[in-house]
C-alpha cells in the first residue's frame, strides 16, 4: 500500500481545522492539526510533512512569520506551502505571500472543491516522479531541480524562491512563448481569472536576469503582448 501524503494544518480556529482536516482526511491524506505558528512549526520539524496548509491571521504569529521560518530552516525550506485567509484576501496580500515563497494563496471561505483541487495541484508540482532526479543545462547553466540549486560556469547562484521556479519552467520549456496567464498560475499558483498583473513576472524576470549573467539573460526574451520565451 502507498504512503498516505502528509497535510500539516494551521488554523487557530477549531472549526476550520475539524472541517478542512476531515475534508482531507476523506481524500485519503494524513492530517496533522496545529492551532498557533509555535505549536505548527514545532510540528512541522519533528514530522516533515509533505505540504503545510496555513492560516495567515492567527494569534502570537501569523502565516508569513510561519512560512520564513520554514524557508530558513534546512528541514522544511522545500516543503510547499499554501496560505489562506478570511481577513488579508486582497491582492496585495496574496502577491506578498506568493513573494515571500508561498506557493499558493486561497482567500477563506475555501469551497471543499477547491480544497481538493489546490492541494493535489501543489503537491503533484512538487511530487512528480519523473522531475524529482531531474537536472536541467543549457549555455554553461545547471538546474539541479531537487536540490535546488543553480550554478552558471560552475559558479553558483542564489536565487529565490519564485526566481527558482521561473527559471525552471522557463528551462523545461525552452523555445516555446510562455504567456503571462501561464506563468502566473504555473509559478504563481494565481488563478488568471482573478490576477493577470504582467508587472509581477517583470519584477522576477528583471532579478533572475541580473542574477544569471549578461549572455544568459539574453536568452530571456520578452514577446510582447504575450509573454516570455528562453532561447533554445
């Protein structure tokens, strides 16, 4: 029999937790119930789970305090972490938590179809079979994609972690116009329906560019009116 997949969820409201965690449950994951960012990252270090399910507004913390915590501890900076709130639901706070490394950001009330839906979409992004050993070059630059690292002439570069992510779809799918509503749900997790500001890619776009050398960057082209393109 497989493994279930781990779900740590935060949430100081104990209705949210019985009625999300069940929900999950009933999808056939494992759920571990935490209601304050102490007691969630607590458990999030002593039994790594395979995606952590966050409230943003809780008391004694909140969930970018949480997420920065786990980004900085070696342990838990790769498990994926999707945010949720019934209080800061706007578009600048979903934009700050996406920067901040969150991979998605889910405005409350979630409906259980979207539940569902979000959390298997995160989690096949970050379980696929075939990407886990998966290592990608081109022009001097190596990806190593489990690892996460990234170096250019064998020199290595540090990049966040959006920036990490837009390079990597950028390089599976190197030649092809990849449009903004792509990349804003692909990297972003962002419903294109919902967010479609261009402005959020640029801002990556112009960082990584600067990061990966002058001869690199300008395989990073701009397509105007749809999107970006890497070089083959």
């Amino acid at each position: 029999m497989a493994t279930r997949r781990k779900i740590l969820l935060i949430d100081d409201e104990a209705d949210i937790r019985r009625a999300y965690g069940d929900l999950l449950e009933a999808e056939g994951y494992s759920v571990a119930r935490a209601s304050n960012v102490r007691d969630g990252f607590a458990a999030a270090r002593k039994n790594i789970p395979d995606l952590v399910l966050s409230d943003v507004s809780m008391p004694g913390g909140d969930g970018f305090s949480l997420l920065a915590r786990l980004r900085a501890d070696k342990a838990t900076a790769r498990v994926p972490v999707v945010l949720m709130s019934g209080v800061r639901k706007g578009t600048a706070d979903q934009a700050e938590g996406l920067d901040q490394g969150a991979d998605d950001y889910l405005s409350k009330p979630v409906s259980p179809v979207l539940i569902r839906a979000k959390v298997a979409a995160v989690l096949r992004r970050y379980g696929a079979p075939e990407e886990l050993g998966e290592t990608l070059k081109a022009h001097g630059l190596v990806l190593d994609v489990v690892a996460r690292t990234v170096t250019v002439s064998g020199k290595r570069v540090r990049l966040t972690r959006k920036e990490f992510d837009l390079l990597t779809t950028f390089l599976r799918k190197q030649g092809r116009v990849l449009t903004v509503p792509f990349l804003l749900e692909t990297v972003w997790g962002y419903d294109p329906a919902d967010y479609s500001d261009p402005h959020t890619i640029g801002v990556h776009v112009s960082t990584l560019r600067r990061k990966i050398g002058t001869k690199l960057a300008q395989r990073i082209v701009a397509v105007p009116g749809l999107g970006y393109r890497f070089e083959a």
